[in-house]
C-alpha cells in the first residue's frame, strides 16, 4: 500500500516537472515565485523518500526526479 501511494504521488510531482520543463518561458516569466514551488515539490519527494521499508524502485523514482528538480533548478527557472 506504502508504494502505491508513493509510486502515485511520484507519477503526479513527473508531470508537473515535465510541465515546468515543457514550459521554460512561461516558468520564467513567474519569477520568483516558483522558487517556493520547487521547494515544495522537493519537500513532497523527500517525504516520500523519508517513508520507513519504501521500496528500492520506489527510491530509485524518487531520486531521479530530484535530479530533474536539480536540472529545473540550475536552468533557473
């Protein structure tokens, strides 16, 4: 049950990633403002990452798109 909510909530922070990494121009063009929305989205993974007998898959998800923020991030978006 633990991995299926994890691989769920996963699966949603990818999308919204793949959209601010579709949509650089109009991320950039919110400023500042989406500083505090990756932070978030990161906070979300590391909850999940922080969740006791998570699955090595599921780290594996978790991880990846922590590298994704950390792209999104040094883009400046």
């Amino acid at each position: 049950m633990r991995d299926e909510f994890a691989e769920r909530d996963l699966a949603h922070i990818g999308n919204v990633l793949s959209h601010f990494e579709h949509s650089t121009d109009s991320v950039r063009a919110m400023g500042r403002g989406m500083v505090v929305n990756l932070s978030y989205w990161r906070a979300r993974i590391q909850a999940i990452l922080a969740m006791p007998l998570l699955s090595m898959h599921v780290e594996k998800q978790a991880k990846d798109l922590l590298g994704r923020l950390d792209r999104i991030e040094r883009a400046g978006l």
